[in-house]
C-alpha cells in the first residue's frame, strides 16, 4: 500500500484517525476541562440560589410564626389581666352592698319601731325596737321580719313565744323538727329568728314571701298534722302588706 508523506505525517501527529473518526487533542481536552469547569460552576451557581430561596422562604415563615406567637401571647397576656381585674373589683365591693341585694331590703317608711308597738301585744309588747335591731344587724327587711313574726305567735300572745321565747315557731334539729326550741330570753329568740331568716333563706336566693314559704312551712309537712301550713304564704303577705301601708 502506497503511502501518502503528507497524509503520513498528518497521522504521526495525531490529528486523523485512520478509521475515519476524529481523537480528541491535548487542546480539545484542555477545552473540554474548561467546558466543564463552566457547567459544574453554572450548575453550583444554581444550586446555591435555590439553597439561598429556600433559606429566605424559611426565615420569612419563622418570623410570621413569631409575630404570631407575640400576638397570642398578648392576648393571652390581657386575658389574664382583665379576669384578674374583674376579680379584685368582685373582692373589693363592700359587704352591704351584698347583703343589701340578696336581701331585698326595701325602705320602712315613719318611725316603725313605734308602729310595731302599736301592733304586738303579750311577750312582744314593746319589743319594735329590738324586732328592728335584729332586723337591721342581719340586713333584713323589718316588715319581713315583723310580718313573719306576728303570724307565728297571734301578734306575740301564742304560748310558744311565752313559755319558750320562740317568735318565729323554731322547730328543734334534735328533734328532728317535731319540737320548738326554747331560748332564755326574748331578745335571744328574737336574735335567733333573724338569723335563722337572713342564713337559711335570704343568702340561699330565697327573697320572697312566696319562696320562704314554701320552705319555712311547707304544705304537707309532718310536723303540720292539722295542714295549716296553706295558709302561711297569703297571711304573711296580707299582714306584710299592712306593716308596709
């Protein structure tokens, strides 16, 4: 096979492959390295920003969560405040204010001690002005009080308020209710129906005739055989009615 010296030499420095197909030179590798050095850079490039994006997205999401943490906390924070508030408000309002509302206290016209002398008679003659004491120390209305009393001992003349110093027909816890209690003195029974009215009644929301009633002498009790206790509510009301006139 004849040789061409041209081609030869072409071959020798390596610049045609004589299968036809072209080999890369040292300057197309140094090219190539280069190529690649701008891809592998290009494609860092694009990483970082995408690293950078996602970074920014975080923060931007972690200070909404603060600024939403801060606001919760403040309301929170005020929540407290006022319940707080309301509380000592609840804790400072003086004692006859209370007392005053859940007794329903309604004014006593003139001078009404004098007007309940003028009404009792036996143990209770002369005693308005204790009935008002009493009624006055417990934060209960006097009519009330009066009303009640003149009921359960015929206006101070039943024998339970002359032997037993009961005005307000007590029955006794030892004897399971069957049995009045005794006191020592007027003034003590007197003393103790107030309080038995404003503790056991007026504090439990019970402000009305009708209500203390229903408990004080309810229909049907057993200690009631004769079944008089009907009537309690509309006598205390009528007599009440009148102390008020």
């Amino acid at each position: 096979m004849s040789v061409n010296p041209f081609e030869y030499l072409s071959i020798s420095k390596g610049t045609i492959n004589l299968g036809g197909s072209k080999e890369k030179t040292s300057g197309d590798t140094e090219a190539a390295k280069e190529e690649d050095k701008k891809t592998t850079s290009s494609s860092t490039s694009e990483d970082n920003y995408v690293e950078t994006d996602i970074l920014d997205d975080m923060q931007d999401n972690l200070e909404m969560m603060r600024e939403q943490s801060e606001q919760i906390t403040d309301a929170i924070t005020n929540l407290l405040k006022s319940n707080i508030t309301a509380a000592q408000q609840s804790q400072a309002a003086p004692a006859s204010a209370s007392q005053t509302s859940n007794a329903s206290i309604t004014p006593v016209s003139g001078d009404f001690a004098n007007k309940l002398n003028q009404k009792f008679k036996g143990a209770l003659a002369n005693k308005g002005d204790v009935i008002v004491g009493a009624a006055q120390k417990y934060g209960l209305d006097p009519a009330l009080l009066a009303a009640i009393m003149a009921l359960e001992t015929g206006w101070g003349t039943s024998s339970a308020v002359k032997n037993q110093n009961n005005p307000g027909g007590l029955m006794s816890a030892s004897s399971n209710w069957m049995k009045l209690q005794s006191f020592s003195t007027i003034e003590e029974g007197i003393d103790a129906m107030a309080k038995n009215l404003k503790k056991g009644y007026i504090d439990k929301g019970l402000t009305t005739i009708a209500q203390i009633g229903n408990k004080y002498c309810p229909v049907g009790a057993a200690n009631d055989p004769n079944g008089t206790n009907s009537g309690w509510i509309p006598s205390v009301t009528s007599i009440y009615n009148q102390l008020k006139a």
